[in-house]
C-alpha cells in the first residue's frame, strides 16, 4: 500500500505518519526530511535544495522525484510506504505514478486553517539529532527543550519562521486544488479534520486504512 498524506505545514502528517508507520510497519518517508539530510551532508542534490528551502519554495522537481525515487526503490518500501510531503504538485503525482505503480494508492488531505498552521509551526520543537517532532501546547518533551528519544536539543526549524510560514503556505494552497483534483478523479482520495486531537485523528486515518486493506484482501482471496 503507498499511502499518501497531503496537508498544509503543521497539520501532523509527520507525526501521524510515524503512527502509522508503527501500526502498520509501512516506512514512513519524508521529502522534507531527505532533503534536510542532504542539505547537512552537502551532498549534490542538497547543495542545489538548500537556497529554495531556505525561502520556503518548492525544490525543484527534478532534484525531489531523484531522492525519493532513490528511497523507495530500497528493500524495505517492497510492501509499501507512506509519503510525507511528495508529492506537491501534479507533476510530482505523475512521475510517482511512473516510478511505481505496484501499490494500492490512499492519498488522505489533514485538513487545517492557516491561523491554526501558524500557531502550531511557531510552537513547533524538532531534535536536530533523530527528527523527532514536538509541541509546546500538544506533544510536550518530557525534560525541556531536550528530546525524549536521544536527549539531544530540540530547536526551531529554520523554516517554521512567521515569514517563511507564510511563503509555504502560499505555496501549499497554490498546489493544493490541483493535486486534490487529480486524486479525487482516481477516487483515492480522503479528506480527514486536522483540528481534532492527535489520537482522534489517527483513528480516523486507520478507519480509512482498515477499509482499505480489508477490501484488498477480499480481491486478492480467490487467487
Ligand atoms: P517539509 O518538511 O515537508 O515542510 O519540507 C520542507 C521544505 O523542503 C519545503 O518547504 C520545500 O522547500 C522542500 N520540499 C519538501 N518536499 C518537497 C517536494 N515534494 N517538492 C519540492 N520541495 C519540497
């Protein structure tokens, strides 16, 4: 199964992309997440990423589709994957669709206002060492500014400042509607409300993902 999460910035798809990597052993892959790592390891695709991410602009296509399209041809994505941030326009959607198309196709939208994205980005803690993510209101670390995992320092990601969150929001809408488009079209496509709590939240996605694989084992039963 190749789930697709789609959502403004802050709207959770990290953290319940980890959730449900947990439940249902998919890995969960982050564009935004391989692209860091290459910023720090300066590696070639990471030194052309850095100045748009900085600005909080969308990367170039060509650079993304490579990184992902790397990462998921690893053994562990044989049986699926959750995506975290690809794709984020349809010309994404579309070289996805060529490099695999093995995999039953969710694509869930965590619906969320902006005045609730800037109040989350601006609380928003990440550990600079494992990526975990936390919140000054809702997903609190046990000792301050620490990480609970590896008990390195949690910081504000460069990006989740007032004027590169309004950018990406930008950004984010002016890609939404056409994504959305092209998913409903394929009839994957589900929209959740990304103001609940955290746990309502991932109830409501696994809901969708039980439907789902249950009617899959249902067309592959007779075989
Ligand atoms: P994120 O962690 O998903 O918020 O992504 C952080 C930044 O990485 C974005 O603001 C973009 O600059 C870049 N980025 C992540 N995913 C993509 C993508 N699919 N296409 C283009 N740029 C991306």
């Amino acid at each position: 199964m190749r789930i697709i999460f789609l959502g403004p910035p802050g709207s959770g798809k990290g953290t319940q992309g980890e959730l449900i990597e947990k439940k249902y052993g998919f890995p969960k892959i982050s564009s935004g997440d391989l692209l860091r790592q290459a910023v720090q390891e300066r590696t070639p695709s990471g030194k052309k990423a850095e100045a748009s991410m900085k600005r909080g602009e969308l990367v170039n296509d060509d650079i993304v589709v490579e990184v992902i399209k790397e990462r998921i041809s690893k053994a562990d994505c044989k049986k699926g994957y959750i995506l975290d941030g690809f794709p984020r326009n349809i010309h994404q959607a579309k070289k996805l669709e060529e490099i695999n198309q093995e995999h039953t196709e969710v694509v869930i939208e965590i619906y969320l206002s902006n005045q609730i994205v800037f109040d989350r980005l601006g609380a928003r803690l990440i550990c600079s060492s494992c990526g975990a993510i936390y919140n000054l209101f809702v997903r609190t670390p046990n000792k301050e500014e620490i990480c609970d995992v590896c008990r390195e320092k949690l910081t504000l990601r460069e990006d989740d400042k007032p004027e590169v969150i309004e950018e990406r929001l930008r950004v984010y809408h002016e890609q939404r509607e056409g994504l959305v488009d092209y998913y409903q079209n394929r009839k994957v496509y589900f929209r959740i409300d990304g103001e609940k709590k955290i746990e309502a939240i991932f109830s409501d996605i696994c809901s969708i993902l039980d439907k789902k694989i249950d009617r899959s084992i249902e067309v592959e039963a007779p075989k």
